[in-house]
C-alpha cells in the first residue's frame, strides 16, 4: 500500500492529462468517423466489414464519390513540446484531409518554416525554450523580413501564465482554444482561419 501511494504522488498531473487528453480525442474521432451508434460495431456478414451507410443513406450522392474536381490540400504546421499532443493531433486533422506537419517546440518549427509553406499554424503555448508567444513572434518576423504571406494562428493551451496569456492575446491570433477543447470547435477554427487567408 505504501509503495503505491509513492507511485502516486510521483506521477506528473501534466502526463496524466495528456494521456486522457490523447484518448479522449482518438475515441471521439473513431466516433465521429463512424458516423453515429447505429453504424458502431456493425458488421456486413459477407466479409465482416463495416458497410458504407452513407452510401445506404444516400445513394444519390455515392455516385458522384470520386469525382471530386482538383482540391488543393491544405498544409498545417503543429507546434508542442509533448509528442503526444502532436501525434494526436496529427491523426486527427490528417482524417480531414489535411496534409500535417509537426515540430516538436519553438526552434523546430521555425526551421519548418523556412523550408516549407503552410496555411495555418497551430501552436502551443507553454513549451519550454520558445513558447507559443516567443515562437510565432519570430515566425512573423521572418516572414515579413522575406515577403512571404503571413500564415494564421490558432493557440492551444491546458493552462499558462497570465502574462503569456496576455501576450498572446496581442498578436490577435485566429483562435485560442484551451485544452482539453471540443473536437468539432477545433475543425472549425481551423477551417475558418484557412478559408479567412484565401
């Protein structure tokens, strides 16, 4: 008994919230992918697949699947210090279709930057070294010093400081969401602010 209440007390809130945080947003997206409970768990018994119920529910609009015109993807650079985060997040936004790039803290993300173009960014905000603030600071500067379009902000954040908040709110970014956020409210902050820099 002794040992495990050691074992508690050592673990790192942070950690524990990640963790939930993770598994929280994987089985939301498994859901929301899914589509609803009827389609859950329900399998065709010919070949012990999930059959397509939208293709059941909307036969009209199935036929035109795969004749979308050229769609332009999207690209996103995540900035976190918690890999966690960054691949959660990666699974997700890549299910939407965007293409996703992920650097783990500030510096990171800036070499990113001044290989690649994006058409968001969506950043931490406490992270050792750079944080969100400090980071998307120099990233504007080094866009504007090379006449490269400036890319919108979404911050992201479980908790912070209140002067990092405040600084955070000066840059005017897109969004700040704070974690643990719903799913559907980060698509569409994100789809705002893309479709917003067009």
């Amino acid at each position: 008994m002794g040992n495990s209440a050691t074992i508690y007390h050592k673990m790192d809130p942070l950690k524990i919230f990640n963790e939930a945080f993770s598994f929280w947003v994987s089985t939301s997206a498994f859901f929301s992918e899914a589509g609803d409970e009827e389609s859950f768990g329900r399998m065709d018994s010919s070949n012990g697949e999930r059959p397509n119920l939208r293709n059941e529910r909307y036969p009209e609009q199935s036929k035109n699947q795969g004749q979308e015109p050229n769609i332009v993807t999207r690209r996103i650079l995540i900035v976190d210090d918690d890999k966690l985060v960054l691949m959660t997040l990666k699974r997700l936004l890549s299910k939407e279709g965007y293409k996703i790039s992920i650097a783990l803290g500030g510096q990171a993300a800036l070499n990113l930057i001044c290989d690649n173009n994006y058409d968001l960014i969506i950043s931490d905000l406490k992270m050792p070294g750079m944080n969100g603030v400090e980071t998307v600071a120099a990233i504007r500067e080094y866009l504007a010093k090379n006449n490269k379009k400036a890319i919108p902000e979404i911050f992201i954040s479980a908790y912070v400081n209140e002067d990092i908040y405040q600084e955070a709110l000066k840059l005017n970014a897109v969004e700040y969401l704070e974690k643990p956020f719903d799913i559907k409210a980060l698509l569409q902050a994100v789809k705002k602010a893309i479709n917003n820099s067009l």
